[in-house]
C-alpha cells in the first residue's frame, strides 16, 4: 500500500513537471518577432532619400540611398543583418557597414533605433518596384527573454528619368557631387626623342557615386607618332560619417615612335550635378610635344622616301654614265653644242649652229629669210652684227622651225583672219 501511494506521489510529480514544462515552451513560442511587433516592441520602417514619387524622378546613375530603421522600445540583444537584394539595371551596395544607433523619447518610452543605409544607382530611366527587403533582428522581450527573427521592409517604387537631352549613350558621363579632376604628365627625359616615354595620369575624385561609375580615359584614341599601354585603372570607394566618395586614377604610357611634332587631342569630362541639379564639364587642354629623331626613327619614319630617292639617284647616275659613254663614241646633239657654246659665250660657234640648224629645218641660206616675222627678223641681224645675248641667242633656237612648220602656222593664220 506504501508502495502504492509512494508510485503516485512520483508519478504525480512527474506529470506536473511536464505539464509546467509544456506551458513554458508555448508560452516562449508563441512570442515571435511578428508577435512582437504587433504588440509594438519592434517596429521597422523603410523610405527613400529620393525618387520615391513620379512627380520627383531622380536622375539615372544618381545616388539615392533606402533607409531601413528598426527601432525597440527595450534593447537589442544581438546583431542586425540585411539580406542583399538585386534587379536588372539597378546597382545595390551596402558601403556603410555600420549603423546609425541613436535614442529617442515616444510616448514616455526611451526607444532604442538602428538607421542603415542601402545606396541604389539606377541605370535606365522609369520606375523600378523595389522589393521587401529581410531584416534579420534580436530584442529583449518585456518577459527579459531574447526574441529573435526577421522582419520585412514595405515595397516601393523607385521614379527615374534622363537628367538632361544632352547627354547621349555615344560620350561618357556620370551623376556625382563635389567633382575634382587632376591631370599628371611625365616624361623619361628631359628633352624627348624617338623612343622615349611620357605618363599620363588623370584622377577623378567625387562623391554620393561608384569609383565603376566615373568615366575611364580616353587612351584607345590613335595618336599618331606613338603606342600607348594604358595601366590597369585604380577604383577606390570609401565613406566618411555617412559621406561616400569615390576616385578613379587611369595611367597611360605613351611610347614616342617617331620624331616631330606629336598632339594629344583635348578630353572633356561631363557630368550632372547632383546638389546644383545641372551639367558641368572641365577639360583636359590639349599637349604638344616636340619629339627629335634619332636615326633609327629617321629610316623608319621615311624609308619609303629614302628608298625612292636611292633609287631615282641610281637611275640618274648610271644613265649619266650612258650617255657619257655614249657621246664619246658619237657625235654631240645640236642643242647640247648650243648650250655649251652659249655657257662659253662662243658667239662664232653660237652663230653657226644657228645657220646650221635653220638650214637643215627651212632650206634658206639666209638666216633672218628662215623666218617670216619681223621680231625675227631683228633678232637675226642683231646676232650677226653685234655681239649676241644668251636671252637672244636662246629664243632663236627655240623658234627656229621647218618649212613644213611655217607653212602650217601661215595656213592658221590665214584661216583665223578669213574668220
């Protein structure tokens, strides 16, 4: 009987154990994070810095920042995470890792929040329908036990457009606040010749953007007289007590070919700004350098002149040769007589070859009869009764023509005066 009443004091116990024990798990349970915050120990709340309304648009590859808050009325017991999210032709970065922790008074309570930042860069203009984006918490419960869970931000719809028409797919531009560009050139040497090199570094620095955002440069563009071998480009992105900025460097090494006068072509950076709400461009000026040659570049830049000129010297030459050759052997055209002997001023000589030549050409004996004009005519006796001039000796020879010859330009005058 002992025995007995002993088995169900025990069993009793047991019972209660377990029936205490089961009230406590569903009492536990059943204060989830959704329950929590519907009896209002957590709140979350989500906006948009800009673009949240059709009406305000933001402008495409401008910074626009979502805000998620999570607030508690006691504590947080654990560490906040936010689930990344992504969409088509929208860039999504989490750059500040850490959050804005700050208190406030609501209703007599002291509430503890939590504000993180979550920067979108929109690439293409029109609405974009953003997403609940999870929220990973833990609080402390009113009963002091830690609940933990996930929360859901609301959707909303990000508003885009084109900020100004100017701006075209065809030339490089960016959305950005505070833009600084520096230029940097070096060069190998002081005074540049053929083979040399020169540097070119171009920073980009501005803020509320990506570094992958900032235009690169233009180093593919030819430029004639060099080869360029463009570095790889140096991004860097960083923030500062909710500060984003963002620099860009591209170094380009241009190898001098050739000597002369070599021009690099002038750059314009362009972009909207995003406090002044309007476009701004600077430009890189346009650089002249004078390159001297060496004599590997000379033959590079003109062996195919080079080349013609040897060869056109070596035609001339052998066929000075020839023709050297040649008249010793035989007689001495008329004309090369004549010049000599007006180079001599051999007015005999002049003056015989002119009676020769007339002779052969029109058959007169007479050389002012060789022609029927009366400048010719006075240049003839001019010849034979003073001392000739080279002018007038060469203008004889020149008009000195065949009887066929007269006869022709007689028939044409003639026949110009029947006209």
């Amino acid at each position: 009987m002992i025995f007995r009443l002993c088995y169900v004091k025990r069993l009793s116990l047991l019972l209660v154990s377990i029936f205490l024990l089961t009230f406590s798990v569903q009492s536990n349970a059943a204060m989830t994070i959704n329950e929590l915050e519907r009896v209002g120990g957590v709140e979350i709340k989500s906006w948009l810095s800009k673009g949240a309304t059709a009406s305000e648009p933001a402008a495409i590859r401008e910074q626009v920042i979502l805000y998620i808050e999570v607030s508690t009325p006691r504590w947080f017991t654990g560490g906040t995470r936010i689930s990344a999210f992504g969409m088509p032709d929208l860039i999504v970065k989490q750059r500040n890792q850490l959050a804005t922790n700050y208190t406030e008074r609501k209703n007599g309570q002291t509430w503890s929040r939590q504000r993180w930042e979550i920067t979108l860069y929109p690439q293409q203009s029109g609405e974009y329908r953003l997403p609940k984006v999870p929220v990973r918490v833990q609080v402390s419960a009113p009963d002091g036990t830690n609940v933990q869970g996930t929360l859901y931000t609301k959707p909303m719809s990000l508003f885009t457009q084109l900020p100004d028409a100017s701006f075209t797919p065809n030339k490089p531009w960016f959305v950005a606040s505070n833009v600084k560009v520096s230029e940097y050139w070096q060069q190998s040497s002081e005074k540049l010749e053929a083979g040399d090199s020169l540097t070119r570094k171009v920073t980009i620095t501005a803020d509320d953007t990506l570094s992958i955002l900032l235009p690169p440069l233009d180093s593919e563009q030819s430029i004639v007289g060099t080869k360029s071998y463009p570095k790889p480009s140096v991004l860097t992105d960083s923030q500062t007590r909710g500060n984003y900025q963002s620099t860009r460097t591209d170094e380009t090494v241009y190898i001098l070919t050739t000597g002369g006068e070599v021009t690099f072509p002038k750059q314009t950076i362009r972009w909207w700004d995003s406090e002044s709400q309007s476009v701004k461009e600077v430009t890189l000026a346009a650089k002249k350098i004078t390159v001297a040659h060496t004599w590997r570049s000379l033959l590079n830049t003109y062996w195919s002149q080079i080349a013609i000129l040897i060869s056109a010297s070596i035609v001339l030459i052998g066929l000075m040769i020839f023709v050297n050759r040649y008249y010793k052997f035989h007689p001495k055209p008329p004309w090369w007589l004549f010049q000599q002997a007006v180079r001599r001023q051999d007015w005999a000589k002049v003056r015989t070859l002119l009676y020769l030549k007339g002779r052969k050409r029109t058959g007169n004996l007479e050389l002012k009869r060789m022609h029927d004009d009366n400048k010719w005519r006075e240049a003839s006796e001019h010849v034979q009764r003073q001392t000739p001039t080279k002018e007038n000796s060469y203008w004889l020879w020149r008009h000195l023509k065949s009887s066929k010859q007269q006869q022709r330009v007689s028939d044409l005058k003639g026949l110009d005066k029947w006209r």
